[in-house]
C-alpha cells in the first residue's frame, strides 16, 4: 500500500517492488481543493474465489482512494501484467471499475470506451478521471504465456529459512510446456 498527502502541484504514488504506480499531474484536482490524502493498494484476486481466467490472475487490481474523487486531469496509473502476448498492438483490453462502499463486492463497470490506456510487453497505463477500484483484462486469443512474478501482498512473514518453495505448473495443451518444474527462491 501506498499513502500520500498530494497537492496541486501533483505526485507520485508508487507501491514498492511491484510496479505498480499512480502519476497525479498538476492542478488535477477540482476547484477548492489544495491537498489531499491519496491511498493505493493491490487488491489480492484470493479475495473472490479461484473461478478467476488464466489472463484474470495475469494483471494487477488496485484500489485508488478517495472512491469516486473526480479529475479535471487524468491521472496514469500504471498496472504491470505478467502476459506473454503475440503483439500489443491489437489486444482487445477491458477496463474495469467499481465503486462500491466498503465492505461490499464489487460491482464491476466496462469503462473500456471512456477512458485511454496504452499496453506495453508489462504494463497498462489506464488514465483515470476519477478514482475507483480498477481492474484490465486482456483477450485470451492474444497470449502465449506467463512470465512469472511474484508478489508480497500483505504483511511480511517470518520464514525459518532464507528460502520459500515455489511450485510452478505449465499447462499442458501449449506447445512444448508439458513439465511441472520446482525451484526454490531466496528472498
């Protein structure tokens, strides 16, 4: 999570180790307000069960606080993905939002047709009017894999050892990825 108090001069708001970043321009805000507390945070999928899509658990869902804080100008918040893709010039992206009070499920909204974004080899760059929760998906027919990223979400563990098993499965039906390997990764 990441928490900041911005003013009209603009900011940064970034959650470290994950690439994960909100770019706030300056004089985004509407009329009267001078500063304001900003919070950012990754929403885990594990929150909403395991009938999630291969590309679903590929990308980042953030919270952006203030819920429903309008922009005179949009901020860039950029989401890393861990797609391999055949080209990102002509994925079909979704852009998703919700607005929903605390403690709720989402309720989640297209907003592919109302907002620009842009997609590179590791990110989407959603450039946001107003502040949600906000989730892309990427059509399934543009992906050739995973790269693999791993993310600590929540409060650091104390392990016994300076080592975390980490089971990594392929699926099958792609070509030449019918092996399950293991490694261990020091942390």
């Amino acid at each position: 999570m990441s928490s900041s108090v911005v003013s009209t001069k603009g900011g940064v708001l970034s959650i470290d180790e994950t690439g994960v970043e909100l770019h706030i321009p300056p004089n985004a805000f509407e009329a009267g307000i001078k500063e304001i507390e900003i919070d950012l945070r990754i929403i885990p999928y594990s929150s909403f069960g395991s009938s999630l899509s291969f590309e679903d658990h590929s990308t980042v869902m953030v919270e952006v606080k203030p819920n429903k804080l309008t922009l005179k100008r949009p901020a860039s918040l950029f989401l890393p993905h861990c797609l391999k893709l055949k080209s990102t010039e002509h994925c079909e992206v979704r852009i998703f939002q919700s607005h929903h009070d605390a403690g709720e499920i989402p309720s989640w909204e297209d907003i592919t047709q109302s907002v620009t974004y842009s997609l590179s080899e590791s990110c989407c760059v959603i450039h946001l009017k107003k502040f949600c929760w906000i989730k892309y998906t990427v059509h399934g027919n543009e992906v050739l894999g995973k790269n693999i990223m791993l993310y600590v979400i929540g409060e650091q563990s104390d392990y016994d050892s300076e080592y975390v098993r980490v089971d990594v499965g392929y699926y099958p039906n792609l070509p030449g990825l019918n092996r399950v390997s293991n490694t261990s990764l020091k942390h």
